[in-house]
C-alpha cells in the first residue's frame, strides 16, 4: 500500500506546527481527519510515527525521517501544479499578512491589480505589527506576509521589495540643533518609539545597542500614523519612514535629524514558508513587487478591501 498526498500532508504539517489541531487548521480539515491519517501511515509502515508521551505532537524518530522525505514529496508536486495552473484560474482565498507601512501606502494598489488578474480570487487582508505577522505566518493562518526583515528562521522562503529609508525626525518646535548629532545628544529629548511587535522595532533596537544611544524618556505608539501626529505634535523625536512623511517635511510640520551614526535602510521582503503547497503565492509577489511604493498614501486610493 502506497501513502496519499493527504496522510503525507498531515504528517509533515503536523510535525512543522506542533499539533494536529494546527495541522488540521491549515489543512482546512478536523482534528480527527489529521490523527486518521497519521495512524494511516503508521500501518503502512508499522511503526509509531508520533510520540504520545509528550503534550505536543512530537514525532519520532522515524516520524521525523518520513517527515523529510514527505517535504520532497511535497514540494515536487507543488511544482508539478504550479507548471500547470492558468493564470487566471485561481478561485481560493489569499491569506495576506502586511505590516501598518505597507498596508498605508501601496496595499490597495496590489490589490486592485490582484482584482483585475485574478477576479474570481478573494484576498483576506491582516494588517498587525511585522512580529505578528510573522507568528501567523509560522502558524499556517496566512499565506503570505509584506513586512520588514530580515529576522526570521530557514523556515521561511523570502523575495526583497525595496529598501526603506528612516530618518529621525522632530518637529520644529522642540528647537533640535541643526549640527549632526551624536547618540548621547539625542537621548536629551523625548523618544516616540514603534510597537514591540513590530520587525522594524526590533532592528531599530540593534541599531540603538551598536551605536550606545541610551532612550531616557518614552512614549510608545502602536500606529505608525499616531506616531507621525505625536511627533508633529512635538511629544518627542521618533525614527520614520523618510518618503511616507516628505509632505510634511516639506511644510515645515517636521524636520529630519542629522546623526552619526545614521539609521540603517530597512528592506522589505515578501515571506512565504519555505514548504507551501500555495503556487498562487509566486504569481503575487512579482506584483508585490511591481506595485511596492512607499511614497504612497493609501487614504488616497483606497479600493474597497475585504479585510478581517
């Protein structure tokens, strides 16, 4: 007797998420199909594929073996399907995950394109900090996430979008000297700082460690476009998006900072799991591609989105 596609796919995701119950959430099956399947393979092969001792679903070590060689299964015939699938015949969802910049600025636009190529499609947005994002990613719930990077795992498969340029910024009121400034000067005033959830937090706090700037006073702010109103508002100093806030640069609402050292460019990826049986994901990240703007205001050309 020969394993099917399906037992080969409940074992493998079962090992990868940790448990039948997230197996069978990805799988879009129940819980009881995953643990029938897996038992399928265990007499085909007659021997335990799953350790019951622990309270997870841990595989054994032949479990752990079948597993690898269920992945190559796996991916030859996601690229047997993706060698024959029609452009425009995907009818499924789209799970898309995309940090706050991406989904303020040029996220309409993709979508809109995705509608006109693929309209029998419907894209289920999920905007949250990048870490999140990510998280979600890891645990089948989306299939595709636009965020910054890179900090993640070989688990996951990634095409570069764009660099994004910060800058700190102030707003003219808080009278910042006009001379390039020093990491010690800049912990004089106030800092507005980004989610803890999000990537763009995190590389900016190891940029924060290498340069020795020491915060001494703190506001946090979820939202990206909170953070630019407080900073306008002259509540502290915070690191933004360089294209995203031009506008108001150039009104004189803000003023960027000169420091040394300067803020690392933040790339944006498009993060997809390194085993994803999903060949619609390769035809959108050309688009992502394509369309990925950050000088964008979304409130500009907002289309209508179906967003959970």
């Amino acid at each position: 007797m020969q394993p099917t596609l399906k037992q080969l796919e409940a074992l493998y995701w079962t090992g990868k998420l940790g448990s039948f119950q997230a197996a069978a959430t990805h799988l879009h099956t129940s819980q009881s199909a995953i643990a029938k399947r897996i038992g399928e393979l265990q007499n085909i092969f007659q021997t335990p594929l799953v350790d019951h001792v622990y309270r997870r679903a841990k595989l054994t070590d032949h479990g752990q073996r079948l597993m690898l060689s269920a992945e190559e299964v796996l991916m030859a015939t996601r690229k047997m399907m993706q060698s024959m699938n029609h452009q425009s015949d995907f009818r499924g969802v789209l799970r898309l995950g995309v940090s706050e910049l991406v989904a303020i600025t040029w996220l309409p636009l993709l979508i809109e394109r995705l509608k006109i190529q693929y309209p029998q499609a419907v894209v289920d947005v999920d905007a949250a900090p990048g870490g999140l994002i990510l998280d979600r990613l890891e645990a089948g719930e989306i299939d595709l996430a636009l965020v910054a990077g890179p900090l993640w795992s070989r688990q996951f498969e990634s095409v570069e979008l764009e660099e994004v340029e910060f800058h700190w910024m102030a707003s003219p009121r808080l009278g910042v000297p006009n001379h390039v400034m020093t990491p010690a000067e800049l912990s004089v005033y106030p800092m507005l700082v980004h989610s803890p959830h999000g990537v763009v937090s995190q590389i900016l706090e190891q940029w924060q460690r290498r340069s020795g700037f020491s915060i001494q006073r703190v506001f946090a702010a979820n939202s990206l476009m909170v953070m630019v109103q407080m900073t306008i508002s002259g509540l502290g100093i915070s690191s933004l998006p360089a294209k995203y806030v031009e506008d108001h640069v150039a009104a004189g609402r803000l003023v960027r900072l000169r420091t040394n050292p300067q803020l690392p460019r933040l790339k944006y990826f498009a993060v997809y799991r390194a085993m994803d049986e999903y060949p619609f994901i390769e035809k959108v990240i050309p688009l992502a591609k394509a369309m990925c703007d950050f000088s964008l205001n979304s409130s500009m050309i907002l289309p209508r989105l179906q967003v959970r």
